[in-house]
C-alpha cells in the first residue's frame, strides 16, 4: 500500500513539474522569436508570392512576413489564412478585415500574444505595411514593430528605414503595447498596466506618409 502511494506521490510531483515547465519554455521560446525577428527583419526584403494578374492584399501581406518568421504565432496565423472557413475549429481570435486593411490573430487561451498587421495606400499602387507582434509574456516586453513599403512592379516589401515617425519613439517601444488602426489612420501607444488611460498617438501626417506623437 506504501509503494502505491508512494508512486502516486511522484507522478503527481511530476505532472505538476511539467505543467509548471511548459509556460517557461514556452515563453522562452516566444522571446528568442521576438528577439530574432527584430534582429533581422531591417535588412530583409520580403517577396510577395501571388497568382495570375491580380493586385496584392491583405493576405498576402501577412502570409508573407508570416513565413518568413517562423514561430508558434506566425505559423498558426498561416494556417488559419489557408483556411478561411476554418475547418480546423481554431479557437483564436482572428479579425480579417479586408476592406479596412486590418488583419488580427491573438491567442485565446491567455490572450497574452497577437499579431497585427494593416496597410495604407501610397501613390503609384504602393502600400505601406505595417506589422505589430506583442507578447505579455516575453522578459523584455519590447514586442516589435516594423514597417515595409510595397512595391507592386517588383513585388517586394522592402523594410523602412528609420521607422517612418519623425517624433514619438525616441525611447523605442518600451513595452509599451502598439495597436495598429483598423479604422483611421492613427497608431495607438498603451502602457501595459493601465490600458484604460489615454494612449499616446502617433498620427498619420497626410502627404507625407510618417506619423508624428501628439504628446
């Protein structure tokens, strides 16, 4: 009878231990994506893959970066483009927003990772695209935030050097969290720990195609 006990004693301990290691070594994982995309995403041109004649959009665009940047994230974010009807039953959360150029998918279980992506029209068919990763969880909190600019005669997302703000972010992200317009033109700025208070913009400065705060 001790025996059995003490069996159950160390499997308990040790489904306890498992449990506890997932999330680190899910969020440890989650960091060294974030770490290395921000690392490498401003020297790296992006192909735009597309069929027949037609003009590129808002899939393309996130299905683009998405493989990219191969992580948790990004690969269900593939895999639910690739099924619009969502036969699989993936329970995220997933906005997609074509007419406004917004797309969205964020876990549903924590709800402590998503991704943004929208755009805006550019004269001569280009498109500025603009991506947010955000991870509550990540020991850094920087999340990323990358601008391309798209050319439809190459297809090419070519990375935006310096970000197009001229005033806003000269301390970075700083953990702040970023949320991409789907409606407007403005990006919003959050402090993490209180996203009920008013948020920084950084506005849309029509004709000249950068963003400034308004603080």
């Amino acid at each position: 009878m001790n025996s059995k006990r003490n069996l159950l004693g160390i499997l308990l301990a040790l489904a306890v231990g498992l449990f506890c290691l997932a999330p680190a070594a899910q969020a440890q994982e989650s960091e060294s994506d974030l770490s290395a995309i921000r690392e490498m995403w401003e020297g790296q041109p992006l192909t735009v893959k597309i069929s027949g004649n037609r003009a590129a959009g808002l899939a393309d665009f996130a299905r683009t970066f998405a493989r990219a940047y191969p992580s948790d994230l990004t690969d269900a974010l593939v895999a639910r483009l690739n099924d619009p009807n969502n036969t699989r039953k993936d329970p995220n959360t997933f906005v997609f927003d074509p007419p406004h150029g917004y797309l969205k998918y964020r876990y549903a279980m924590d709800g402590g990772a998503w991704l943004e992506l929208c755009y805006w029209t550019l004269p001569k068919g280009h498109r500025m695209v603009a991506v947010s990763m955000v991870d509550l969880y990540n020991s850094d909190k920087e999340g990323l935030l990358a601008f391309y600019d798209y050319d439809p005669t190459t297809h090419r997302m070519s990375p935006i050097t310096p970000l197009p703000v001229r005033r806003g972010l000269e301390r970075g992200i700083d953990g702040r969290i970023v949320e991409l317009p789907r409606v407007g033109y403005d990006i919003r700025l959050y402090e993490p720990s209180d996203r009920r208070a008013k948020p920084e913009m950084l506005k849309w400065v029509k004709g000249a195609q950068f963003f400034e705060s308004d603080q």
